[in-house]
C-alpha cells in the first residue's frame, strides 16, 4: 500500500517532556501527538544514553498513537497522522523537564489501545485478516524508515510478510475468476483495513499475530475472494 505516508525521523528518540498542563488537547490530533511524546518520554527515561534507541514495542507505541488519530470511520486519516507528527515536533521544542509524568494516566484513558498489555485479535474472516496485516504492514514499513539500520529485523519480517499477501490483497485481472476491481475501491478498502489495524492494539503486537497466523512460507491462497 502506497497511500498513507508518515515520516517519524528522529521524534522517538530525542523527546524529553511533554505538556505544561495538566490535561488533554480536546482535538484528536493533539491529544495523539501529547500523549505520543508523552509514551516517548517514558521511555526515554528509563534510557541511560541519549544514543540508545527506544525498545521496538515503545517505538511502535509512539507510532500507533498517530495511527489512532488517523482512524477515522470508515477510512484512515493521512492529514491526521501526519498532523500528530507535526504537533509532536512543536511539542518536543518548548516543552522540558519532567512534566510529561502527569499525564501518563490521562493518556492510558485516552487511548486505551496503545497500552501494551491490550489483547490483540485479528478479524477472524481469513480475507479481512490478510487486508488487515497488508495495510498495517505497510504502514509500518513506511514508519520506521528513519530507522532501518536500528529495527532491520522488523523490516525485513514485515517485508516478507508482504511479499507474501501481495498476491492476496492485490490480484491481477489476469488471474482466472478473480474481479480486482478498481483502483479507488482497492484504496478504500486498504483505508478501511488500517482503521481498523490501529484498534486492534499495538502495532509490534498485531504484526507479531501477523506473522504468526500468515507466515510468509505458507500457501495465503485461502480467502483471497473478496480480500483485494
């Protein structure tokens, strides 16, 4: 998927605080970007050396929260997501100290699905699921871009991965019986798929049920009726 691009260089890693109120923006794009510096200042705290970069399950924790601001019923909000990347950078240059603290709690009511411990299921129609891990996948790849060198690992799983559902979420017209539909209705889908990805919880945590329920080996030919 080629839809949804969000550049997160160099944010994660070099947050120290966050907001000098005790409370929430009330629109959804500043309350994704506080609490995303908020997630990433946590984690910094614990970190000795600048240098060191973010644990993958806190990376992906700064990243969903601009996931979350962009799922938007019944499709995902690029302008959201990036305008959670925006804010965030506005946020890290006036803000220090440690008054990211109190508002670890009203970022955890917030959103509840960027806790960590959230319980990931993934949409039990085989087709949906596939839509679903392609788009995140997708989106994720994108997101850590910035650090290919840092999570190499990661990407090069979720690239497998989606080398493996390209065939399944995008079928050619030439294959026999298969209706791939138009470019638009494919987008759409993909839109709806990664509002829905955002939901399920962590994004580390979903692509792991991911990999798991369709490793990239295996024969993804079940349930690609309806999954482009």
């Amino acid at each position: 998927m080629r839809n949804y691009p969000i550049i997160l260089s160099g944010i994660a890693l070099t947050l120290s605080a966050c907001s000098s109120e005790i409370g929430l923006p009330e629109d959804i794009v500043g309350r994704a970007a506080t609490c995303a510096v908020v997630s990433a200042s946590e984690a910094r705290s614990t970190i000795k050396s600048l240098e060191t970069p973010l644990a993958f399950d806190r990376q992906s924790q700064v990243i969903h929260y601009a996931l979350l601001a962009g799922a938007i019923e019944p499709g995902f909000s690029r302008e959201n997501a990036n305008g959670v990347v925006n804010r965030m950078q506005t946020l890290q240059d006036r803000i220090t100290g440690d008054k990211w603290m109190p508002l670890v709690a009203p970022c955890n009511t917030a959103f509840p699905e960027a806790n960590l411990s959230h319980a990931v299921t993934l949409p039990v129609v085989p087709a949906e699921a596939q839509l679903t891990c392609y788009a995140l996948g997708d989106f994720m790849i994108r997101a850590l871009s910035a650090y290919e060198e840092t999570y190499r690992d990661r990407l090069i799983q979720y690239n497998e991965l989606l080398m493996s559902l390209k065939p399944v979420v995008e079928p050619v017209a030439t294959e026999p019986g298969l209706k791939p539909g138009s470019s638009a209705e494919r987008m759409a889908k993909r839109s709806s798929a990664l509002a829905v990805a955002a939901k399920l919880g962590s994004p580390a945590k979903v692509m792991d049920v991911c990999m798991e329920r369709f490793p990239a080996d295996a024969n993804l030919k079940e349930g690609r009726t309806g999954a482009s």
